[in-house]
C-alpha cells in the first residue's frame, strides 16, 4: 500500500443540530483513486466536501474531529484557506466552466495567484490541457467560449483549470453523472491517467464506475437517525468480491439504494 | 370546465392586449400630435427641426418665440448624469454587499428598505431636496443658486437607487453557486471571487440596471421641476440651474394654445423622451435576457 495522503479521524460533522456524519476515520492512499460509494443522501458529498473544507461555504455546519492532509491537520486554525484548496483541487457533478474563454477558464487559478508572465501562463495552460486529453480538441478556438463545448469536453476542461494550479489532491464529486457514457468513459481514461501523478478521491453513485477505476473503495450508509456512517473500507477487488458486512454486499448486489 | 379555462385564457390576454395597445396608443396620440412639425406650413415657419437642434435658446413666450432643444437636452444630460455618478456607486456596492457578503438576516432587512425607497413620492423627494440637499450643495459649493443641476441630480439619485439596485443584486444572484464554488476551490478568496467570477458574469444584468436607473432618471419630473432651478440655459458648469425636457413639458403643456406652435413642439419634445427612453429600456432588456442565457450555458 502506498503512504498515506489523506488521513481521516473521528470526523463528525452537523448541520445544526443535525449529525450528518458520524465518525469517519479513514485513510486515503497516495497516488491512487479512493470511491465513495453508497446510497443518496449518506453523506458522500458532505465527507467529500470536508476535504478541501468546502463545507464551510454553508452557514451553520460545524465539523469536528481531525483531517491530516501530510500529517498536518487541516482543521487548525493556523491553516490558510487558499493554499489548502490549491493543494486540494475539487472536480463538481455539473461541469461548470466560468462564462469565460477556454484559455481563461484554465488560467484563472494562475491569474487569482497574481501570475503575470504571458508565456509561463500560455506554458501552463497548454499543459494543463493536454493532461486533462483535451487540447486537441480545443488547440485551435482557446479564446472561444468554453460554453460552447460539449458537456465532456466541459468536465475534462473543469479538471484542466484544477490541474493548472498543481494540486496533490483531486476531489471529484460524481464528476460524470451528468454525461452520456462515451464522455463518462473519457473521464475514467483521464482518471487513471492522472492517479500516477495524483491522489484522487472520487464519489460516485455508479457502482460499474468505482469498481472500473478506483483502487480503494469506501461504503457509506446512513443510520436509523439518517446520519451517514462508514460501513466498510479496502480494496476495491475485494469489496465488490467479498465484502465482509452483509450491508455492502446487499448494496452492490443492488438489493437498496 | 374547458370552458371556464377557456374564459380566462380569454380574459387575462385581453388585459394583457389592453396594456400593449395603451402603449402603442400614447405612441401613436403623441406622435401625431407632434407631425405638424414637419407638415403644417404656418407651425414650420415657427418650429422645425433646423430651430430645435441648431439654435440656442428655448424662449416660448414673447414676441418672437424660440424653440430651442438644447439647453433642455444639456440639462436633462446634466441631472442624469450628476445622478448616475452618485446613484450607480451607491447602489452596485450595496448589491454587491447584500448578495455576495451580508448574512442572509441583514439581507433580508437592508433589500426591502431600499426597495422601500421607490414607495417615496417625488413630490416628497423634490420636497426634502428643496429644503435639505439645496442648502448642503450651498455650503459645500458655495454657489449663488441653490438650486441647479447638482441638487437635482443628488435628489433623482434617490429615485435611481433602488431600481439601480434592484436590479443589479437579481443579476448577481441569478450567478450560479455553482461558478462561486468552483472559484474559491481553485484558491480564490470571496473578494477575487466577487470580482473575477461573479460580477463578469453578471455584467450584463448589471448593465441592464444602470440603464433603467438612466431612463427613470431622464423621465423623472416632479423632482427636477422643484429643485433644478427651471433655467434653460447652455453652460458648461453643473452648478448652474438647468431645465430639463419633462420639467419643461410638465411646466408649460397646462398654460399652451391648442395647436399653437408652441403646443406642436412640446409633443415633439415628449415624442423624443419617449424614444430615448423606450430605446434605453429596450437594450436594457435585451441586455438581461443575454446575461441569463449565458448563464444558463445557451449562447
């Protein structure tokens, strides 16, 4: 196993008085693809979300417990926003590229940075773009409209603007749910491209898509007081294989969710 | 049942037709009001186009009446453009603070009470200008007049905010949270998100907002007609008093000769305020409904 990125303890996190998550501990892998699986509403986002400390976007939600990010928790308040979410990029569900040009898109991160020099930005940005398998695709029409593209094309662009910030971490929040499958199929190509240079933890409702691409998968599922909990954790061959709680093999058996 | 929604169908595109063809009426009445500028040989010798646009003064009572229409436009630009600089400011930093950075119970106590604002009469506005925003613009300035194109201009920035400002917050709210999300987790901070993400995006709604601030300000009447001095005169400085072209029309039309010269011209001078301002709220349309398709990722 390779060392641990991302390691997750005793994270609960409430939305009012409302637990919506229950005491995840977890360790995430470097250089590889976790999945979150598990029905709607069991808190996948929201353990997503706490990664890159999204969650505090939202009025009245408080997170406790602990998330080391190189051993070094990034719930202290010490810790600077900007450089926890460069570090820790975020792929969303709905491709939602900026009313901008496609080289606009890419360079914002650099911009919001304060990168002024042309050419290390046009050096970045065409980078980002054919790690993301989409400058072929756009090489000619860079100052075009990214809403003219098609909505893979738009995903794969959403992830170029995050490679172009380098980060370590890539969080994707069912990143191909709204995509026909040949785009879908693009993204999971990109995906295992990418885990050789990044870490990435996926949430997904697709099961044939974690257990295609993921390394490691997660099952979440919520409790009788609707908060979401981890039921079971390891390697992806094995949990869809031979899972060890009757719960996850209930799910990927399909008999809920 | 069939019937019944037939009859309402019926009913509410009745009234619907109703408020177009007033529209549409006023238009024609004006405009027709207004042709024997152009056809009636004993009204062109006193008012036609060369005399409203190339001469210089706006006289209409005496022995040799003029019809000038540029001190008028001088002084209606003055106003709108004194209240633009004051109002736009004003209402763009209060949308931006109430959509992007307020907590939601402040917004919701500070929207109303600038949309309370358009509840005020005019008459009350022109009143409280009259009698307060003069005597500040004197102190400050110094000037002999009190009443002049800065004292209207400030009052009809009261006119201009909230429908400035309602207009420009719906812009910056209709930006998806989703665009909002994606900058800040690229390392954007809510200010460089405000700025690089949300008011481009915005921009044309914002726009749109400035633009009916700018009609209402040029059709607004009562408040220019009590605080703008009422002179109509060409200078340069906006701390002159100034005539505009509705205080003109609202001043004179009720003392005029029926088909007078004079009459023909002050509906000329009502058909071009309601082209200017028809033009200026139609791009305004045009502007927000861009905005939302492209928002909305149609293009």
């Amino acid at each position: 196993m390779n060392n641990i990125k991302i390691s997750v303890k005793n994270l609960n996190i409430y939305y009012g008085n409302f637990l919506a998550l229950k005491d995840i501990t977890l360790d995430i892998p470097e250089k590889s693809i976790t999945a979150i699986i598990g029905p709607s509403g069991c808190g996948k986002s929201t353990f997503l979300r706490a990664l890159n400390r999204m969650n505090e976007l939202l009025p009245n939600v408080r997170t406790e417990g602990k998330v080391l990010l190189d051993g070094q928790n990034i719930y202290e308040p010490n810790i600077d926003l900007v450089t926890l979410r460069r570090k820790v990029g975020m792929v969303f569900q709905r491709p939602n590229p900026f009313p901008k040009s496609i080289f606009e898109n890419v360079a914002f991160g650099l911009r919001i940075q304060g990168i002024k020099d042309k050419e290390q930005i046009e050096e970045i940005v065409e980078l980002s773009l054919r790690r993301a398998a989409l400058w072929d695709e756009v090489k000619n029409k860079l100052h075009k409209s990214a809403l003219e593209l098609s909505g893979g094309q738009q995903q794969r662009l959403c992830i170029a603007r995050v490679l172009a910030v380098q980060p370590e971490v890539i969080l994707m929040d069912e990143p191909a749910s709204a995509l026909d499958p040949i785009a879908t199929l693009r993204i999971e190509d990109l995906m295992r491209e990418l885990k050789e240079e990044y870490t990435i933890v996926i949430v997904t409702h697709n099961m044939q898509q974690a257990a295609r691409v993921s390394d490691f998968t997660a099952f979440f599922l919520t409790d009788e007081n609707r908060a979401g909990m981890l039921i079971e954790y390891g390697n992806t061959s094995e949990i869809f294989t031979m899972p060890r709680d009757p719960r996850t093999e209930g799910y990927i058996t399909g008999r809920y969710g | 049942m069939e019937a019944k929604e037939r009859i309402a169908y019926i009913v509410v595109s009745l009234l619907a037709s109703v408020a177009i063809v007033s529209v549409i009426l006023i238009f024609v009445f004006i405009a027709k009001e207004s042709l024997p500028v152009f056809f009636n040989p004993e009204i062109k010798k006193e008012a036609n186009l060369r005399i409203f646009f190339l001469t210089r003064d706006w006289q209409p009572i005496g022995l040799e009446p003029k019809y000038s229409f540029l001190p008028l436009i001088v002084g209606t630009l003055k106003v709108t453009l004194v209240a633009i600089v004051v109002a736009l400011p004003l209402s763009l930093g209060s949308a931006i603070f109430t959509a992007e950075f307020a907590p939601r119970r402040l917004r919701e106590i500070i929207k109303p009470i600038i949309e309370l604002f358009s509840a005020i009469p005019s008459v009350v506005l022109g009143f409280f200008a009259l009698m307060v925003i003069a005597s500040w613009v004197q102190d400050i300035f110094h000037t002999s007049s009190r009443l002049n194109a800065v004292t209207a201009g400030f009052a009809l920035a009261f006119a201009v905010i909230p429908i400035t400002y309602t207009i420009c917050e719906d812009a910056l709210n209709t930006v998806p949270r989703e665009l909002k999300e994606a900058s800040i987790a690229l390392g954007a901070t809510k200010w460089q998100t405000t700025i690089k993400v949300v008011l481009p995006s915005a921009s044309g709604g914002i726009f749109a907002g400035i633009m009916l601030g700018l009609a209402r300000a040029m059709g607004e009447t009562m408040i220019v007609l009590m605080v703008s001095g009422n002179a109509a005169q060409i200078t340069w400085s906006f701390l002159d008093s100034v005539r505009t072209i509705p205080a003109t029309i609202a001043a004179e039309m009720g003392e005029v000769a029926f088909g007078s010269a004079h009459y023909v011209t002050l509906f000329f001078l009502g058909l071009l305020l309601f082209s200017i301002t028809f033009i200026i709220n139609y791009i305004a349309s045009i502007l927000l409904e861009r905005t939302q398709k492209r928002l909305r990722g149609e293009r």
